[in-house]
C-alpha cells in the first residue's frame, strides 16, 4: 500500500509527501506540529517542535529628524 502524509496544521502546502511553508519574517517564533504516516489501515504520529528565527529582515527606513 502507498503511504498517506498529513500534518495537523494548514501553515504549510502539501506538495506530494513534502510539507512547504514559506515563512515570512512576522512567522517567527516556536510552533508545535503534529505530522501523521498512514498506510489507509493503520496510522502513526509523531509531534513535532519548529522553531522560525527572526533573521534577515530588510532595513526600514523611517526618516530623518530635523533638529
């Protein structure tokens, strides 16, 4: 039997057994997941832990202050 890939949370896009979630800077922080194998009979699930760090984000600029 093929196997059955889910994953409890709708963040990421199924691309066939590939999870994808593409992140934005405002996604950081800790998200608990719970990934689940099946086989259409019997099924397994694993909780997961993904942490997004706050990296990279552009410069804004906001302006001169006059004195």
């Amino acid at each position: 039997d093929g196997l059955i890939y889910t994953i409890d949370t709708d963040m990421f896009q199924q691309e066939g057994n590939v999870f994808v979630w593409e992140t934005t800077y405002d996604d950081s922080g800790s998200y608990d997941v719970t990934l689940t194998v099946s086989d259409g009979d019997l099924s397994i699930s694993q909780l997961i832990n993904i942490n997004v760090e706050n990296v990279h984000r552009a410069p804004v600029f906001l302006g001169l202050e006059q004195k």
